[in-house]
C-alpha cells in the first residue's frame, strides 16, 4: 500500500498571512491499476505541488498519497469497517480538507477499482470538499472523461470540482514531468485553483458534518 505522510509548516507570521491553526489535510487518491503507474506518479505531482504552493501562501498542510491498488484486499470489499489499512485510507478521504484524484481511463470512464473504493465513502465526508480532477490516456479521445464521468462522481458527493481538470496523455505527461506549452498551463492553473480553494476553507471553516449514531 501507498500511504504516505508528509508534514508542512507555514513559514512566520507575516503581514496579511492568515492565522496558523491546525494543518490542512491534502490527500492524493490514484486509481492507477498498473506498476509504476503513470497516473499515480500525476497524483503524486500534483499533491507536491499543491502542497508547495499552499505553503507559499502561508498554509500549514500535511499530505497522504493512497495508491487504491496497492492496498492489500481492496478488490474483495464488500462492507465497512474494513480492514485496518483500508479503513484508514477511506477515513483519510473522509476527513480531508483538499482531495486530488486520478484515475487512467478504460472504455471512457474511471478504472472500476477506483469505482469500487469510492463506493464504500460516506459521502457526508465529501461534502464542500474541494477536488482537483486528473486522468490519463492514451488519446485525445478520452479527453472528455473528466467532464463526463468524473465531475459527475463527485457532484453526487456533493464535493466541489475545481473549475479546471487536467487530463493528459503519454505525450502530456512522461517521467513524472508535465510537456511545456498546454499541458503545463493547465496543470498549473489547477495548481493555482487548488491554492484559492484552500485559502477559502481556511478563511471560512467547514462545519463538521455529524454522522448518524
């Protein structure tokens, strides 16, 4: 299993930065199916930028990359609780501040494993929660994925899509680096909107939702 942890202190106290308080939690979520997965190293990319950026902004964050396919007996899930590290991992997309997903795309949609995993969130977690949308594929074909499946997903949750997502093929997206021209101005306008969003649940905190007894 992928779940990594990394912490990130805001730099001092200066003019116009916002009040330190407990770090915000940005998670990672790949549906890559594959080993290595290049949707995963674009998750992972994404996460360190994103996490870079905030810090910039005087966010203090903290970062969790969940590979789905690595976590041992995801594919046999039927019911919640889970198993200890699945647990933790949907726990964690639950309690996110910020959610970055990616998934690669087959016969126009998201993987099923990252379907299955989704299956099993409580989707009170999800609401309000801002999402950078990312995938990759192996044509321009498949562009629409994003706009076709994926913002639905969550729109169900009633999470909130960035304004932007980044889908990318082999030719946008190779050795863990994104191509100049295109496809870097749309990944770092992604950047930059994932930045605004977590300025604005920090300015104004989401309530905790309460969950059923």
């Amino acid at each position: 299993m992928t779940l990594l942890t990394t912490s990130k202190t805001a730099p001092g106290a200066q003019t116009g930065s916002l009040p330190a308080t407990e770090p915000l939690k940005i998670v990672g979520l790949s549906g890559g199916l594959s080993s290595p997965s290049r949707t995963l190293s674009l998750v992972e990319l994404a996460l360190a930028r994103i996490s870079a950026d905030a810090e910039a902004a005087g966010l203090a964050s903290t970062t969790r990359l969940i590979d789905i396919a690595a976590l041992d007996g995801i594919g046999a899930l039927r019911s919640r609780p889970a198993s200890e590290e699945i647990e933790a991992a949907l726990q964690a997309v639950e309690g996110a501040d910020f959610l970055v997903v990616g998934s690669p795309v087959y016969k126009g949609s998201y993987s099923g494993l990252f379907k299955h995993f989704v299956d099993f969130l409580d989707y009170r977690g999800l609401i309000g929660l801002p999402v950078a949308l990312l995938a990759t594929g192996g044509s321009e074909r498949h562009a629409l994925v994003i706009e076709h499946q994926l913002r639905p997903l969550f729109a169900f949750f009633q999470a909130q899509p960035l304004g932007t997502g980044a889908f990318f093929t082999e030719r946008d997206f190779a050795n863990g680096a994104v191509s100049a021209g295109a496809p870097q101005e749309r990944f770092e306008r992604l950047v930059h909107e994932a930045v605004h969003a977590l300025v604005a649940r920090r300015r104004h905190a989401h309530p905790a939702i309460e969950r059923a007894a």
